[in-house]
C-alpha cells in the first residue's frame, strides 16, 4: 500500500466523514418515517423497537463498520464519489489524482454490476 501524504490524508478523512454523515442521515431518514408512523398510531411501540434494532443491526452497523479509523480511506472516498454520495466537482484535483486507482476499481465494478443485471 502507497504512503499516503498528510495533506491528502486530512483531505481523504474528512471526505470519508463528510460521506458518513450523508449515508447515516439517509438511513436515518428510513427510521425517522417509522417513529411519524408510531406517533400517528399506525404502528405500535413493539413495531418501533423492532425497526430500531434493525437500522442498528444493519444500516447503522454496516456504515460504521464501512467508515471505521481501520477503513482504508482511498477506497471509502472513491466509492462514495462513484456513487455520487460525493460531488467529484467539489474535490481537490490532487486528491483525485490520488484516487485515480481507487476510482478506476468502483467504475468497473459499477460496470460490471450493471451488466450483470441487464
């Protein structure tokens, strides 16, 4: 694994955190419709507990395990720009440049996700 300069480190980090918050404030957007649902009555308190243990089970255990301190930073940022959870646009060319290979990998498997589908 390459040597990753401090600069494009703190700029990599703060990406990944930035890409964080916006897929758990997603995710919390699906548990929020479920407390309106237990608030207008058309779900009971039994059915709020079991959607909560859910978004911690799942959603909420998989981002916090994808965006960890262990995750390897190149590649949670070049997935999120892949994705569009990140504007590519909005980031540092260096940083992008830094990523090249890391982008190349998500755009193929997009492709290829893609095709299998098809």
């Amino acid at each position: 694994m390459k040597q990753i300069p401090k600069p494009i480190k703190k700029a990599l980090r703060r990406l990944a955190d930035e890409a964080y918050e916006i897929e758990l404030g997603r995710a919390l957007a699906e548990l929020h419709e479920q407390f309106g649902r237990w608030e207008r009555g058309e779900a009971s308190a039994f059915d709020l507990e079991a959607a909560i243990h859910r978004f911690h089970q799942g959603p909420a255990r998989e981002l916090w395990n994808r965006f960890s301190e262990n995750a390897i930073l190149e590649m949670v940022v070049a997935h999120a720009i892949t994705e569009g959870t990140l504007d590519r646009a909005k980031i540092d060319r260096q940083v992008l440049e830094f990523l090249a290979g890391a982008l190349l990998f998500w755009e193929q498997e997009k492709t290829e996700t893609t095709d299998e589908h098809r």
